[in-house]
C-alpha cells in the first residue's frame, strides 16, 4: 500500500505544494470501504492553496484520472475518494513476499546501525514480577522488531544483582534462614526472608542498620558475605532461565549491576573533572534544578554508590564497548523520573549521543483489577501464570481437538502465546489487566485467536493438498497464472489482500513508536479479516481457478500470520 500511496502522491505533490512523503502521509483508510480504499482530505491545503476544498479535491481527482493503478476516483464533500485495482496491489503483494514474507513488512532502514535493548532485569533474591514481566515480553518483541528493520540488536539483562536490597536478604538469611530450605526452592526460600526482613523491621528499625552493615561487607569484600551473594545469584539464575526457555526469550549478554562496581570510580571522577558533582548533605549529586529535576544521587553520604551512578557507567559501557549507537530501556513508567536524570547527566557529561537514549516505558500489569505489592509479599509468582495458563490451554485443546498428535506442545505454545499477547497487544503505557478466561479466550482478542487462525489456515491447505492432488491427476491442463492477469476480487478477499498490503505501514509505526502493540493489532486485524473471508468465501468448493486463487490468499495469510507471531515471539503451531 506504502508503493501505491507513493505512486499517487507522486503525481499530485507539486499541485499541492507539498512533498511526496506528507501527501503519502495524509492518504486514508477511509472506515467504510464503499466509498473507496483510500481516501484525501482536502481541507487543510485550502488556505495554503486559496481554494476551497471541494475544487481542491476536484482538481486532484482530475490528476488522478490518469493513474493506471486507479479504477476510479471520486469527490464528495473535500474528500478525493479512490478505489484501487484489485490486481495491482495482488501482483505487488505477491511480488514482496515472493523471496521471503518478511519483505512485505520492512525496507531494513536501520541497516548499519546498532542498538542496545536493556530488558527484563530482575532482581536476584526478589520474585520474578509483573513489571518484570511485562519488560521480558515488550523487550523481546522489540528486540526482534528492530533486527528485523535493519539493527544490529543486542539484548542486555541488567541483573538486579547489587543493591542494598541485598543487604536485607543477606541479613534475614544469617537471622532466619535455612541452606536446605534455599536450595529447595531458592526463589521463594528468599523472597519468604525477603518479605520477614520487612515485617519485622516494622517493629524493630535496627534491623535496617543491620542490612546496611551486610552491605557495606559485601562492598568490602567479605568472604562469607560473598559466598552468600554468589550463591543466592546462581541458585535464582536457574530460576530465572527456566522461565525464559519458556517465553522463547534469549539475551545476548548478562550484565548485572554488580559488573559495574569497578567502572563507577571513573564516572564520579568524570562528574567531578567537569565540576558537575556538588555536596548536599554529605552526599554527592549533579544539580539539576535548571531542568526543574530533583537532583541525581551520584554518592551516598555513607559512601555507597547508587543506582543512577551504575546506569551512567552501564551507558558508557554499551556506548564505548559494545559499540551501540542507540540505547534503549523497558523499564516500568515509575522509573520515568530515573531514565530522565540519568539522560540529563550523560548530556552534562558532553555525551551527544544521549539523544539516542530511550526509556521505553510501560504501564502497570494488574490481576484481576488488582495492583500487586511485592513488599507486602503479596505476589504472582510467573512460573505459576505461566504453568497455569498452560494447563487451562490444554484442557480448552483437549475438547477442541482431542485428536491433535502433540497436544503437550501445543498447550505450552498456546498457554504462552495466550499470556504474551494479553500483554503485547495493549498500547504499551497503558495498565495491563490479567484474567484467565479472557486471555484464552479462543474467540476473543486473544493470542490463542489468532494462533488458531493461522491453524485454520494450515488446516485448509492441507485438505487442498489431498483434494487437489486427486483432481490434477484427472486433468491435464495447466492452471493459468491468475497473478499476470487484470481481475475482480470479492469484497472478502479484497479486505483481506488490503489488510495485508499494510504490514509494513503497521511495522513501520511499531518501530517508530518502540510499541509491538501496534503489531498485534494488525495480527488481529489479519485474523478477523481472514475470518471473515473464511466464511463468506467458499475456497475448496469453489471452481477451478478462482480456488487456486483463493488458496494463494489463505497460503499467504498463513506467512504472514506465523511472522506476525513470531515479532511478538509467539509461536504458531500449525494444529490445535
Ligand atoms: N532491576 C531494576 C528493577 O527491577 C530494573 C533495571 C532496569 N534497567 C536499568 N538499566 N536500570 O527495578
């Protein structure tokens, strides 16, 4: 669609004295298809153009009398409306997609250029939550996303592994815990000591001293204390890998905080080199006032660096050595004030490319309506949703289709597809509500639903195979190449053809925004306009060449459904 609204524009820009690119731009998709496929408002060129804008639409319409991919233009009410040739978006669809289905989605524009994507990045010795979630699944989309658009990307898992939040675990662990009942279940061993340090410093504040003091050791360098931290991070690593073996989630680098203990010195040194570190209180920060932001916490007044001193070094990091020129974060939006500061600082700091620094932010993931509190210690664990969703998914396959040949591996492909794309496909800085019943809901705006279309459609060409196959033999003449040839598609499969015809607008846009739900939109968009033209449409029944036709439809809504889902890193099994 991008190469015919480029094609028109081209024909019409001078008129309106305006470039190719913004007239592009300004063509619609008008909501009713009887008045047209694409439609222009004229209103806006009026008083650039002194005209009103019915002549203006005239006068464009007149222009466009000529396009050869135009069957016909019409004017009503400011609007140039145009009808598109089935056969020109058919041939060019099919051409794109020829050498592989992805060319229908990207023109790689960010080739030669490489970008760091910091996602999921848990904290060790905490739960695995929501806010984590939701990071791994936007951030893995993304990073798929941009590779596909040219990047060289680079996943980074930012390793919550330092912090003085490790003090209070460590401290709970030499109070209250038990190497047997860690090993047993290390996550949940630790968060149950994570949470009891919180109940208790309630009522006793020394505690908190305490933590401090563990690390302050562990900064120092203590043994134990070491063996202990080491330790919590290996056995929560394994936990944390299992669940993303699960999501199909794989990071090129793990780089936790704690890698950057040795590269903060010269960061401070740096800050001070350019006079930007003041004292306050006893504690060292870069005023930011001037931006009406609160200072940036450099250096605690017990010495401690922070986490803003370890993302300013992890930035140089990525810049310098893994030579990224973008930088991206997904981080929750209550880290929004963090990411700003720390921007802010890398361009005080005479950085020019922190311009190309991005805090990809999202929203809040609830459960049933309900926010959820680690502090409190009430938690979703994710393994559980996980499992649970899984489970819930095979006993839906089991009654669908109790014939399926790999039902296990279905109910993991769809129990996850059904939980990532509940998150993927709301506009990403917007609150996630999670409830079983509607993410796997086979007939809703669901993953499952769209997996199960693309199924259908693998089901339909595997019947022409045996139906087909068996006619072919009784005749010997040859199938004419419908694509080289001028016709009329039904208003079913001309939705569909034009539905597809926009993946790379769609694509397009989800990079430009950092938002894969824009993706999934149109893997629903897809899907419904599939279903529709499923049902309206006889395809096996139909006759000869129009069902050669037909099956070149589902064939590539099957292509373009799997690589839909497979951006948004779900898989699309071909039975359920
Ligand atoms: N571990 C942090 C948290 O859970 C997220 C880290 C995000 N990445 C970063 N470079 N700060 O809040």
């Amino acid at each position: 669609m991008r190469t015919v609204k480029i094609e028109l524009a081209n024909k019409i820009a001078s008129t309106l004295q305006e470039t190719p690119e913004n007239c592009a731009m300004l063509m619609e998709y008008p909501p009713n298809p009887e008045l047209g496929d694409l439609a222009l408002p004229c209103f806006k060129f009026a008083k650039k153009l002194r005209k009103n804008p019915q002549q203006i639409a005239h006068d464009i319409a007149q222009l466009l009398k000529s396009a050869t991919c135009l069957e016909s233009v019409t004017v009503e009410n400011g609007y140039v409306n145009m009808k598109i040739r089935h056969s020109v978006i058919w041939n060019k669809v099919f051409e794109i997609s020829s050498t592989h289905i992805a060319n229908l989605f990207t023109r790689q524009r960010f080739l030669g250029k490489r970008v760091a994507i910091d996602y999921s990045s848990p904290n060790i010795a905490k739960p695995f939550g929501v806010g984590h979630l939701r990071s791994t699944i936007i951030g893995e989309a993304l990073l798929r996303m941009l590779k596909e658009d040219g990047f060289e990307g680079i996943g980074i898992n930012h390793l919550g592994d330092w912090g003085t939040q490790f003090g209070k675990v460590i401290a709970a662990y030499q109070k209250w815990g038990s190497e047997d009942k860690v090993k047993e279940n290390p996550i949940r061993e630790l968060f149950q000591l994570y949470v009891r340090f919180h109940q208790e410093a309630e009522q006793n504040p020394h505690l908190e001293e305490e933590a401090r003091y563990c690390f302050k050791k562990l900064e120092d360098g203590d043994e134990e204390t070491i063996r202990l931290w080491q330790w919590f991070i290996k056995e929560s690593l394994t936990g944390f890998e299992k669940t993303y073996r699960l999501l199909g989630v794989h990071f090129d680098h793990y780089l936790g905080e704690s890698f950057y203990n040795d590269k903060m010195e010269a960061v401070v040194e740096e800050l001070q080199d350019k006079h930007l570190l003041v004292e306050s209180d006893g504690a060292f920060v870069v005023d930011l006032s001037e931006w009406n932001m609160p200072p940036c916490i450099i250096r605690k007044s017990d010495g401690t660096t922070i986490y803003a001193t370890r993302d300013l070094a992890a930035a140089l990091y990525r810049h310098d050595k893994l030579h990224a020129d973008y930088l991206l974060y997904v981080v929750g939006s209550e880290q929004t004030l963090h990411f700003q500061q720390v921007f802010k600082v890398l361009d005080l700091m005479g950085r020019d490319w922190s311009s190309n620094c991005v805090h990809v932010a999202f929203g809040l993931m609830k459960f049933n309506g309900e926010k959820l509190s680690t502090r409190r210690g009430h938690v979703v664990y994710l393994e559980d949703v996980l499992e649970k969703a899984i489970q819930e998914a095979r006993s839906i396959i089991e009654s669908k289709n109790p014939n399926l040949s790999n039902p296990d591996e279905v109910a993991r492909q769809v129990g996850v597809g059904a939980v990532i794309f509940n998150d993927l496909k709301t506009y990403r800085i917007h609150d996630v509500d999670f409830r079983y019943e509607d993410v796997l809901n086979f007939d809703g705006e669901t993953g499952p639903y769209v997996q199960y279309t693309h199924a259908r459609a693998c089901s339909v060409l595997r019947k022409a195979l045996t139906t087909i196959s068996q006619e072919e033999m009784n005749s010997s003449v040859s199938v004419p190449d419908v694509a080289l040839q001028s016709f009329t598609l039904t208003p079913s499969e001309w939705s569909l053809l034009k539905q597809i015809a926009q993946a790379n607008e769609f694509f397009e846009r989800a990079v430009d925004q950092y938002d894969p739900s824009v993706i999934a939109r149109f893997a629903l968009l897809v899907s419904h306009a599939f279903n529709r033209f499923y049902h309206d449409d006889p395809i096996l029944t139909a006759p000869h060449s129009i069902r050669q036709r037909r099956l070149d439809l589902v064939r590539l809504t099957k292509h373009v459904l799997a690589h839909t889902l497979h951006l948004l890193a779900i898989e699309a099994p071909e039975a359920m």
